[in-house]
C-alpha cells in the first residue's frame, strides 16, 4: 500500500525511530559474552535432546493402513524416510532452517552456537556422518543467548532470533566464495524472539515476548515498519501466507491472520483448543501445532477448521508444510516426528530421538 511505502522510504532516509540502525560487523564482533540466563531444563525431559536427525524422503510410496497410519481405514500412499546423518551439539538444538533452494540448512542451539552446511552431499540420499557436511559457517557465540528461530531471504541472507532480544543478519553471495558476514542486527523486541519469517520485497515479520507485537521490519533499512497488536501473551509462531498476509500463533490460544495493508490490524482471528507453538502455510491452508499435542488446520477461504488430530502424547512444538503442500511435518517433546497428510486427517510416525 501507499502507506506502507511511504513509511519504507522514511524509514530508509531517517535514524533512530523505533529500533537501532545496522550495526557494524567490527562492533558486533568486540561485543562480550552474555549473562542471558539459559532455558531450565529437567534433567531428562525430552527437550533436553542435543541432536538433529536429517531424513529423506523419495519417490518410493508404500501402501500402509491403520495399523500404521492414524486416523483413516483407507490405505494411504506414504513416502519412504531413512536416515541419512545426524548433528549433535553439547545443548539443546532449538532451530533447524533450510534455504530457499535447499542448498544449505542452518542450525542453532542452546549453546549460542550458529552452524550452516552444504547439503550436497544429504542430495545423494545416502547414509554418511556427519564429518563428511561441509560446514560452510560456524560461529560459537554468534549471539548472547539461545538461537531460537532462523529465517532465510532467499539463499543470501540469514536471519536469527534470540532471547538475547536480537535479530541478526548473516550474508553471503553464492556466487562468490565470499565467506558469510554479519550485515546487521535489528534491536526491535522486548523479549525473546521466537519466530520469525521473510515477506516480499526483504520484510521481516517476527514475534516473541515482551511487548507481544508482531514486528514488520525492513531488511534493506534495518528499520521497524509496523508493529502488530492483538495478540494477549507471546507469540511462538509466524509464517508468510502470501505477499500480504502473514500469519501468528500464541499461547494466547489464537491464531491471528494479519493484512500488512490495513495498518497493523488483524484481519481474522482462529481460535484454537490450546496454546499455539507454531504455524505453517500452504495456500490455502494453514496449519498449526498446539501444545496438547494437536495439530490443527484450516481453510483460509472460508476460515473453517479442515481437520484437527493428535500424533503426539506430548506438547506438539513444530509444524512444517513440505514444498509442495502435501504433507505436513510435526514434531513434538514426545520424541516422535510424525508425517501428516495435508488432504485428510491421518499421520504416520517417521522418525525420532532419542
């Protein structure tokens, strides 16, 4: 809207408003170690888990029946999984993202730690360790806190959000063998920052604690463009509908739909059974993960519920559309990753930790 570009270009022209301008690589890289508190976790609970299993999926269908897929008695075509490698760190893995192209897949943990790999060699759909990723990037302490959310624009830049209440910006030309950089950080939340997603144009929608706004941000000015009311406690999960449309689940127990036309105002609003961990979209569907262990989804054209079910005996914490809109990954505190079919409300268990 006109609106919204005008407030681009000021945003662009000016300093100062709502949120710090970039910040130096140099400066960030002097900056100390943090006294962000770590997460509690109970010794033993399933979130304490340190590892992320990488599993493919191909075009292999096998025909299965309630006896292993939940939910249905009509045989469903399921595609085949298997193990290809797994990464540990010495604290919990919190967020795991793949670019654009599927050309690399970063990951961040508890440990502060950043780490992004060529999937290369996962392409080749066999077993192998992990010795044998190469590892494009790799910075210890890349932020002061847990790295609880990753976003890619394409396939240059990476953004991380953190309980350090910052998000930072990586850069990177696949082009070039120009090593990655810190382009920038944007100081626009409160709390911590849980998720977040990109927009057309480089806007960077995120959502936390704090303030419990949604943060519509410029990449390219590094600035704050909007920020979204509605929600009553924090966000946990945001996902881009469409170029105007971006989604909100929070442990409000509501998922908002927001137009970033009309002014920072939400333009729907679905009410859950529980507390909202993350959504996912699909035009035109939109699936949630809710923390009785559901996951529930609905049609945005009419805003009606398609279909709800429980694969998990715990707190369901992720959702994931595949690319193509077919099936939807859930993984839960129950250990289980679990293969949801988007048409229909049955599921298999595919993988899980330990």
């Amino acid at each position: 809207s006109a609106q919204l570009q005008s407030k681009r270009r000021e945003a662009r022209s000016r300093s100062g408003l709502r949120t710090k301008q970039l910040v130096p690589a140099a400066e960030q890289e002097q900056e100390g170690c943090s006294s962000v508190p770590e997460p509690v976790v109970p010794p033993g609970s399933a979130s304490e888990r340190r590892h992320i299993n990488f599993a493919a999926t191909d075009s292999d269908y096998v025909e299965d029946t309630c006896s292993t897929a939940h939910g249905t008695t009509d045989s469903v075509s399921w595609p085949s999984c298997a193990l290809l490698t797994t990464v540990t760190d010495p604290q919990v893995i919190r967020s795991v993202a793949f670019s654009d192209s599927g050309g690399a897949v970063a990951i961040g943990a508890n440990s502060k730690t950043l780490r992004i790999f060529h999937t290369e060699a996962l392409m080749q759909q066999q077993p192998i360790g992990v010795n044998d990723l190469c590892l494009l990037y790799h910075h210890p302490r890349y932020h002061k806190g847990s790295i609880y959310c990753l976003a890619w624009y394409g396939d240059t830049i990476l953004a991380s959000g953190s309980n350090d209440q910052t998000i930072k910006l990586l850069s990177h030309s696949p082009e070039s063998d120009t090593p990655y950089s810190v382009a920038g950080r944007l100081d626009a939340h409160a709390g911590t920052v849980r998720d977040m997603d990109f927009m057309r144009d480089g806007l960077l929608v995120s959502g936390g604690a704090g303030s419990l706004d949604l943060k519509i941000c410029d990449i390219a000015s590094m600035q704050l463009l909007q920020s979204c009311e509605g929600h009553t406690d924090q966000i946990l999960g945001v996902s881009a509908v469409s170029e105007r449309v971006v989604a909100s689940g929070s442990q409000d127990q509501s998922v908002r739909l927001w137009d970033i036309r009309q002014g920072g105002q939400p333009a729907q609003v679905l009410w859950a059974q529980a507390p909202v961990s993350s959504v996912s979209s699909s035009a035109p569907y939109i699936a949630a993960a809710l923390l009785n262990g559901c996951c529930c989804v609905w049609d945005s054209r009419n805003m009606s519920v398609k279909y709800t079910l429980k694969p998990h005996s715990d707190e369901c914490r992720s959702v994931c559309y595949s690319p193509t809109g077919e099936w939807i990954l859930s993984g839960s505190y129950d250990g289980k990753v679990c293969l949801v079919s988007s048409q229909g409300p049955f599921w298999r268990e595919v993988c899980g930790h330990r």
